[in-house]
C-alpha cells in the first residue's frame, strides 16, 4: 500500500511541477511578445472576430498603399500641367507680337515646350496617355510635323480612358488626364499658325500685313480660350488630389482604429502578465521541491 500510495503522490507531484512549468513557459512567452497568444487558439471564442479585422486591416493598406502611389502620380501630373500652362503662356506671348520675324520663332519653341509637356512620363506610363504606355501621347516632335496632318486632332495617339485607382470597396478614383483634353485647344492653335505661315499669306514678315494682323489678332483670343480651359482642368486634377489625399488620410485613421482593436484582443497586460510569471514562478518552485520531497520518500528509515 505504501509503495502505490508513494507511486501515487510522485505522479500528482509532477503533473503539478509540469504544469507549473507550462504556466511560467506561457507567462515568460507573453512578457516577451507582449501577446496574449501566438495563435487564434490562444484568443478563444474572439478567433473569428480576429480573422475578420485583419482581413479588413490588410484591404485597407491596400487601398491606402494605391492611394499613395496615386498621389506620387498626381503630383507627377500636377508638374506637367504647370510645365503646359508655361508653354500656353509663352505661345500667348509669342502671338501678341507685331514682330513677324519673332512670332515663328516662338511659336515653334512653345510648340517644342507643350509637346514635351504632353509626353511626360511617370513610373514607366505617360500622364496624359490614358491606358496605353506603348506610344507617345502626341506623335509630334516639332511644329512642321503638324503641316502634313489633317488635323490638329491627328496628333494625338492616345486611347480615351483616363487611369483610374481602386481606393475603397466602392469607391473609384480616376486620377489622369487625357493629352487632348488638356492640350487639344492649344494643338489647334498651333495647326493653324503653322498652316498659315506656310499658306497664301506667308510666311509672316516684318512688318507683318495686313492679313496677318488680322489672323494673329483672332489666334489671340482662340489661345486666351484655350487657356481658361486648361486652367479649369488644372482646378479638377488639383480637387482629385485632395480627394486622394482625403481617402489616404481616411485609411490611416481606420488602420490606427483596427490596430488598437486588434490589440484588444491580442494583446497582452504587462502588469498582469508580470504578475502572472511571478506567481507561476514561484508555484514551480513549490511544485519541484515537493516533487524532490517525494522522489527521497523510502520505507529504509523505518527498517533501521
């Protein structure tokens, strides 16, 4: 009886020191990772929860991640367009002159700064080109490669489908521009100046006729039109950058938001998980000694 009753005792004795263990072992492992657990078991019945909130984390910094590089492209966008409306500018300046021998010479520069303008190039994609990244936007490098075309319009080689980015569940962004969009008024322009100085009544000269005069005097109020259309088009791509921005700024608020929401439920009370370890700590001290108590226990003192 007292050899099964010892057994006994030896082995209650080291399932306590084994448990024991696995209490400083869990304790030790959440003071460390400062986690309540390593896996979805550890969180119980919140598992499902859990699942669900990572999930929307993780689409979230997707949505967020796109944003960002819808916005790198915005601004990419944003510096062609003022690099256009430079160019506008210049050719408004070029035509207000009564020099003949100056007009071309500007226009042909402005022609040279808007095209450059158009053909910008962003992360391997054109910022006015649409969809398409195989050809230029305008297939014009000089002024003179308009004069063949029958129109203005023939320039443009792009597709007609502005870029857009996914930035939430049901939210759509598009965030280009199309070339002839922003440039399709001043290409006209130039057509007509450079079908005019090589026409009837060209080239222009110093001083200029009176038929020249007159068309200048009329391509005066054609580019200043053209300009206030562009200068509304700045004005959009300028509110979708802050609607970009404003949906980015979103997603960092959502994301601060599930990642204290996660930690709710993963994360672990430092105080309490010290205080934990101290108190498994010292039930595997009581555990092992009384498990050394017992292993010593003989029946040799008692037939002495």
């Amino acid at each position: 009886m007292t050899r099964i009753s010892t057994f006994a005792a030896n082995q209650s004795a080291l399932a306590d020191l084994m448990k024991a263990q696995r209490s400083v072992f869990e304790s030790q492992k959440q003071l460390i990772t400062g986690k309540r657990a390593t896996d979805l078991k550890g969180v119980g019945h919140e598992a499902e929860t859990l699942q669900a909130t990572r999930a929307a984390q993780a689409r979230s910094m997707a949505y967020e991640q796109a944003g960002i590089r819808a916005a790198a492209r915005l601004e990419a966008q944003d510096t062609a367009l003022n690099n256009l409306t430079d160019a506008a500018n210049d050719l408004r300046t070029a035509v207000t002159t009564k020099d003949g021998n100056y007009v071309m010479h500007e226009v042909r520069e402005a022609f040279y700064k808007v095209a450059n303008a158009l053909n910008t190039r962003h992360a391997g994609s054109y910022i006015f080109g649409g969809t398409r990244s195989d050809v230029l936007p305008v297939n014009a490098e000089k002024l003179d490669d308009l004069l063949p075309m029958g129109a203005a319009s023939d320039a443009f080689q792009h597709n007609d489908r502005r870029p857009t980015v996914q930035m939430d569940t049901h939210i759509t962004v598009e965030v280009g521009l199309l070339a002839n969009e922003v440039g399709g008024e001043l290409m006209d322009s130039f057509k007509r100046i450079v079908d005019f100085e090589n026409g009837v009544n060209g080239p222009f000269v110093q001083p200029m006729t009176s038929a020249q005069e007159t068309f200048i005097l009329n391509e005066v109020s054609q580019i200043i039109s053209a300009m206030d259309n562009l200068f509304t088009k700045v004005g959009e791509a300028g509110a979708t950058a802050a609607h970009v921005d404003t949906l980015i700024a979103s997603h960092e608020d959502r994301q601060t938001f599930l990642d204290r929401f996660i930690g709710e439920m993963e994360d672990v009370d430092m105080a309490d998980a010290a205080t934990r370890f101290q108190q498994a700590q010292t039930a595997l001290d009581v555990s092992a000694r009384t498990f050394s108590s017992l292993s010593q226990v003989s029946l040799l003192p008692f037939l002495r």
